[in-house]
C-alpha cells in the first residue's frame, strides 16, 4: 500500500497512470476492510489441534477462510477490470498486476488452510 500511494504522488507519474494506482489502493482498502473481521478467526487455525476434528471452532475457521476466499475472488474480478481500463497506462496497469499477484498469493494461502481443515 505505501509503494501505492508513493506512487501516487509521485510528480513524473501521468495523471492516467495515478488514477490507475488509486483506484486500486481504494480496492485494496476495501477488501482490507471487508477482511478484516475473518481475519482473527483465521488466525485461530493455529490453535486447533486443541480441538477435536469436529469442533465448531473448526467450523468457525472454515466458514472465515471460505469468507475470505470469496471476498478476495471479487475482489480480484474488480482489479482485471480496472487493468483492462488502464491498459494504456503502463505503470499504473502493472501496479493493478502486482496486486493481482498479492491476492492470488493470498487465495492460495486461503486454499493451503482450508485444506488442513
């Protein structure tokens, strides 16, 4: 996000490619919002061994990975979009590229719980 709104501000980029870059941190501002709320119960996986394979704590876990992965797919849908708008603008279209990148990262992480459960 900080290299976003550097880039941003920067004064050699075009107006194109900064509004480009500010749409998508107004993206990644959103899906952090919408996230937010899964994300402690996500990070309760760690203390499920605890628990037994049928704990709704498990459960609990299950439904905020799958949460996350949904939020984070239409998320994604919204960025291409948004690339396909800025194609034009080179800089601005491969930092939409590198968020892209994050998010499927983070889907696969998402993937890589949810299939522990």
């Amino acid at each position: 996000m900080n290299d976003l709104v550097a880039t941003a501000k920067r004064p050699d980029v075009s107006s194109g490619d900064a509004e480009c870059v500010n749409s998508t941190v107004r993206e990644l501002l959103q899906i952090s919002d919408e996230l937010a709320s899964y994300e402690y119960l996500i990070t309760m996986e760690k203390d499920l061994t605890d628990f037994g394979d049928k704990s709704p704590m498990r459960d609990i876990v299950k439904f905020a990975v799958d949460k996350s992965s949904t939020i984070l797919t239409g998320e994604r849908k919204r960025l291409v979009q948004i690339s396909e708008r800025c194609s034009k603008y080179p800089l601005g279209q491969g930092k939409i590229e590198q968020a892209v990148t994050v998010i499927d990262t983070t889907t696969g992480i998402l993937a890589s719980i949810r299939a522990r459960l």
